[in-house]
C-alpha cells in the first residue's frame, strides 16, 4: 500500500475512534457538545506526529503497533485500573475470570506509582513463597517495574507452568530488598473452602469472586447447616483481591433478606445501580463474624460493607485495601478490550469504599504464630523428654494413621484456631454470644 494511502486509512480509523470517544465522553444519544472541535484539532496533532515518525524515524513502525502504544499510553493516564488490552490479554482475562490460569497467584495494583501486591492467592506459589500483601514489586526478571503498566506486569509475571520468574520486592520493615524465584503453576481458582471449628460453628474462607462462588458458597453452607443447628459463622475475606460484581452481590444475599447490598454511581446514568436483597426460602439467623485486612479488596469490601451496614455480621480485622471503583470489560472491534473505570462503589449508608476503605467494628492486626525457639515462656522438664520412655496410650492412638480425610480437616480446623489468633477470637466471640445476648440492659 502507498505510504499516502497507509497514512490515510490510519487518520480514518483514529478520526472515528476519537469521535466516537468524544460521543461517549461527551453526552449521549448522538448529542455532540463544544469540546468535539478541540478533540479534532488534538487528532490532527496526533496524526501530524505519526507522519513524522512515518517519514523520518530512523526504523520503519508497525502502524498498528504505534497506535496501540498511543491508545495505551492515553488509557494508562487515566487510573492504575484502567487498560487496554490486546486479543490475547482480553482473552487471557476471560479465562481467568472462568476458573484458571497459569502463573504464581498475586493480585497485583499500580499504588503511588509502584507495582504493589494486593495480595497473594491462597495456595498458590507466590503464597507459599511467602510473597506478603503490600509488598512492592520493584523488578521483575531484573528489570525495573517503573512505568511499567499494570498489564505488561502482569503479562511479564504470568508464563508457562513450570517455569522460574525472578521478582525483587521492598518490604515494609525490611532494610533490603528481597529476592524471589518462584516457579510457575496453573493457578485453580477454588475460592471457597469450609472447616467446622465446633460441631456448632462453621468457618468458610472465600478466596476470592469468580463465576461459580456464590453457587459453591451456598453448597458449602448447606452442608455446614445439614450437619446440625449451626449457631456461628466465620467468613474470612482476608487477603481476598476481590473480583465479579455480581459474584458480591450474590454472595450478599445469601445471608441478607432485604436492604440496599451495593451501589454504584458513574458519569453516565446507566452506571448508576442499586443492588437490594430479596428473601429467600432459606433462612439464615445465625450470627457471623466477618475477618478483613489490608488485602481485602473490590468484592471483598462489597460484601464486608453490607452485611456491616445491614447489622448482620460483626467485622473484625484491620482496615481494608480501598478499592472502591469499578471497572467495565468493553470489547472493541478487532477482538482487543477495554478495562475503564465507570463508576465507584458505596456500602449501603452511602459511603464510598475508595481509598477509606471498610473499618472494622473489632480492630484486631494478625499476630504471626512465635516459632517454638522464639517463645520466651520456660519449659519444664518432663517425663516425655527422658530417653526411651514408655509412650502413653494417647500418644499411641495419635500415631495411627488417618482413615479418611475428616480427621486431616478437623486437624487442620484445629491447627487454624491455634495458630490464627483472629480466627481464635472471632470463634470465642461466637461462643460466649449466646450467654451474652440473654443479659438485659438496664437504664
């Protein structure tokens, strides 16, 4: 194609992009206000620049490439949300939001300026690696993260199951920074798992928002309910990066019978909803206690926020991320997709979660379990430290091996409460609520 002819279809399609940008943005019904004129004077520098870079930069240029650079870089200027995607990123985006994909399993955000991790999944390589929520990504494979886009970040981190990715990290209260090879697996998203703490109370942790968690939720507390009078829950949100809208919403309902769940407000009237709950046939009275933190964000925060302001669960943990804006996929003609920000979020009181995040009724931080050479109590000796003592019949039963995986559960439900003191507090709160709740004020 002649370069004239090249240059001409390139100022079509920007023409019709940035008009059809300058339609939305500027009203709607095909209602075209004053700022139009300013946007073709902009399309005219913009294709004035292209032709130089066309005639005189010293390698030729892809033009769709330096179009993509331009939309980028225009898209990135906005909010650390928003971003667009090629075919593949757009497609890689819908798989995971499906069920799985291949990588080491962190929530990552554009903070201040720095590569940040929301937090770590669950499970996943980066948790088992030890990667934290607030943990500052400063290079990935030893090249500096600054100005990288949220995108590219995540398109350098993620790769084939099996191999390595380097990340240097700076840590709050770490002097230097730390170095992690984590090597690569496909990441299943399962984001809801249940233990029961007592034969009356229950603990569900929700991982995450994806499109089959409020359905394997309500399996989940069917199964804790079938099981005898369920008189407490626990649902831990902490470290959950969030996720579905609707996902929230739904999960919302489970336990709310009316009410406002969520509402969004945005520049254009069709972003402006509001979620409410509906009865439903079953009924849920029991009491629940929430955990959040830091890395609780998005959908994570919908939820804690609405069973908070509907009073019916009591939140306990720290303050959560802030994540308070939505984000709408828009598929654009040629398979590629837009991430923009439409609307933020506000908990059923009216408050916007952005930045303020939710704060919890019970503030309680995470006490990370002492090693045993780190606990200061003195030790006794005792029978069981003398070399060839007999060993006594519980010891003996302890040591037969598991017959199924129901004894691994309540050892691992058993290991939770003592190891996790918010998890501990939260179940002796659900315990003792039932004795509390029979004491009547006076005046």
């Amino acid at each position: 194609m002649p370069v004239y002819k090249k240059r001409l279809a390139i100022s079509l399609v920007l023409i019709s992009v940035f008009v059809a940008g300058a339609l939305f943005l500027n009203g709607s019904g095909g209602e075209v206000k004053a700022g139009t004129k300013d946007v073709y004077k902009n399309i005219e520098v913009f294709t004035e620049v292209l032709r130089q870079i066309e005639k005189n930069y010293v390698d030729p240029q892809d033009p769709q490439k330096l179009i993509y650079g331009a939309i980028k870089g225009m898209v990135q200027s906005l909010d650390p949300h928003s971003s667009f995607m090629t075919k593949e990123e757009h497609q890689d985006l819908m798989m995971e939001t499906k069920g799985s994909f291949s990588g080491i399993g962190i929530e990552i955000t554009v903070k201040d300026h720095i590569l940040t991790v929301v937090s770590p999944i669950e499970g996943t390589p980066a948790y088992t690696a030890g990667i934290k929520a607030g943990d500052k990504i400063i290079k990935v494979e030893g090249k500096s993260t600054k100005d990288m886009t949220l995108l590219d970040a995540v398109k350098k981190i993620r790769g084939p199951k099996g191999t390595q990715v380097k990340l240097t990290i700076a840590r709050k209260g770490v002097q230097k920074p730390l170095d992690f090879s984590i090597t690569r697996d496909v990441i299943p998203l399962k984001s809801v798992r249940h233990y029961s703490l007592t034969p009356e109370i229950g603990y569900v942790r929700v991982s995450n928002f994806q499109s089959k968690t409020a359905r394997d939720l309500s399996e989940t507390l069917e199964g804790l309910e079938s099981q005898g009078k369920l008189k407490g829950l626990i649902i831990d949100l902490r470290n959950n990066p969030g996720g579905l809208l609707s996902q929230a919403i739904e999960v919302s309902e489970l336990f709310l019978d009316s009410g406002v769940i969520v509402s969004t407000k945005g520049r254009d009237s069709s972003q402006n909803i509001k979620a409410t709950a509906h009865t439903d046939e079953k009924q849920r009275d029991y009491p629940i206690i929430v955990l959040v933190n830091g890395g609780s964000a998005s959908a994570a925060e919908i939820v804690a926020g609405a069973l908070q302001d509907n009073k019916r669960a009591i939140i306990l943990g720290t303050r959560t991320f802030g994540k308070g804006s939505v984000q709408t996929i828009l598929p654009l003609s040629d398979g590629s997709g837009l991430r923009l920000t439409t609307s933020l979020y506000y908990t059923p009181s009216g408050k916007s979660i952005q930045l303020s995040g939710i704060n919890p009724d019970i503030e309680l931080a995470y006490i990370p379990p002492k090693k045993k050479e780190e606990e200061g109590s003195p030790r006794f000796f005792r029978e069981e430290d003398l070399k060839n003592h007999m060993p006594s019949e519980k010891k003996q039963t302890e040591k037969r091996p598991e017959k199924n995986g129901k004894n691994e559960k309540a050892n691992k439900a058993k290991m939770l409460v003592e190891k996790d003191n918010q998890v501990r507090h939260a179940l002796e709160l659900l315990q003792t609520w039932g004795i509390f709740s029979k004491i009547k004020g006076g005046s």
